[in-house]
C-alpha cells in the first residue's frame, strides 16, 4: 500500500472518531432536555416493538384541573 493511500485511511479514521466522538459528547450536553427522552416496549409472542419519543414534562405546573377546567 502506498503512502498517499496511507495518509488517506488514516485520516479518514480521525474524522469517523471525531464524529462518534462529537455524537457522543453532544448527547450528554443535552440531558437536560426540556421533553425528557421516554422509551415504551411491547412484546407478544414474536412481536416486539419500541417506540422512543419525547414525553412532555409539567414543570412543576399544575395541569389536570388548573390550565382548562375539568368538568
């Protein structure tokens, strides 16, 4: 293999651990989110599904009752 092939792959390495990197950190800075992450499983039999989203979060509000009349 050549020199110049060399450099290439390395430095190919370096951006693909750069970015696993950065997808890494970036993730964590967040973790605080303001909808926090949520994940639901369901399994039956062979079926088995996930469904991630991001469930809403109150804010120490008062919600049932306070923000619409209940009844």
């Amino acid at each position: 293999m050549n020199t110049f092939l060399k450099r290439i792959l390395i430095l190919l390495s370096i951006i693909a651990l750069g970015l696993l990197l950065y997808s890494v950190f970036v993730e964590n800075i967040f973790d605080k989110r303001l909808s926090p992450k949520d994940t639901v499983k369901f399994e039956l039999n062979d079926l088995r599904l996930k469904v991630f989203y991001n469930r809403p979060f109150k804010k120490e509000r008062e919600i049932f009752g306070a923000l619409v009349p209940y009844n």
